[in-house]
C-alpha cells in the first residue's frame, strides 16, 4: 500500500535502470526525430567553436613568444652596441661585423653564469654529458665488434 502511494507520488512505476532508460530515450528520439538532430547541431557546433579556438590560443603563444624573443633580441643588441661603440676607433661597420661573435660571447657568459647560480643545472648537465659519454664510448664499441664480426666473415 505504502509502496504504492510512493508510486503515485512519484509518477514512476518502477526504479529506471540503464536498460529501461536508453529503451525510453530511443523511443522518444524515433517519436521526435527533429530533436537529435538539434542537439546533434549543437554538438556541431561546440566543436567547431572548440577546434576553433584551440589553434588560435596556441598560435597567439606562439607569435607572444616570437615578440618576446625577438624584443630581447632588439634590447641585446642595443646594449652591446652601445657598449661597443664606447670605444674611440669603434665603427658601425666594425660592430656589425663583429656582432655574431659578441652575441655568442654574451650568450656563452650568460649560460655559464645561470649554471654558476643553480647547482640543479649544473648537476643535470653533468649527469647528461657523462650518459652521452657512455652511450658513445658503448656505440664505438659495437662497431669495433661489428668491424670484426664482417673481418671474420671475409677469413672463413
């Protein structure tokens, strides 16, 4: 009786399972055709919004990243040319020759100075070079193995 009352109150005959709500919702969608193919239009287009907006965000990072870069670039540059032309003899001519060279010095002192500041690099380079090392003296290795396995072949 109770159970029954509950049954009236609610609206529902029996707890829906998973079998008896895909049954009902293919009903309905077979009743109503035009409504899976709105929401179908509405997935649509929440994936065409999606795929979008995607390359758009990733080539906005992209060309900040290049700005970024290429002001730095800019500012080095500048720097160094006014520390160049400091120099009485200096020329334009000569600090334009003489740029890549400067850049790389710069370059070459800035990474020596982060590694000098962080032990973590420094300890992670270390840990690199020696595998590359071993990995190479190993390779070597092989082919000198490989070398007298094809002499060995030639003698037989």
């Amino acid at each position: 009786m109770i159970r029954n009352l509950l049954r009236k109150l609610t609206g529902r005959k029996t707890i829906v399972t998973a079998k008896v709500y895909f049954k009902d919702l293919n009903r309905y969608r077979r009743a109503h055709p035009e409504s899976l193919e709105k929401e179908r239009e509405k997935q649509i287009q929440r994936w065409l919004i999606y795929v979008k907006s995607r390359p758009e965000q990733e080539t906005n990072n992209e060309r900040n990243q290049e700005v970024k870069t290429n002001d730095a670039r800019a500012q080095l540059r500048e720097v160094a040319r006014l520390a160049f032309m400091l120099h009485p003899a200096a020329t334009q001519d000569d600090f334009r020759r003489s740029w890549p060279s400067i850049r790389e010095e710069i370059l070459k002192q800035h990474c020596l100075e982060e590694l000098a500041a962080n032990p973590a690099l420094t300890m992670m380079v270390a840990t690199r070079s020696s595998k590359a090392n071993v990995t190479r003296k190993e390779e070597k290795v092989q082919s000198a193995n490989l070398h007298l396995l094809k002499g060995s072949g030639r003698s037989d």
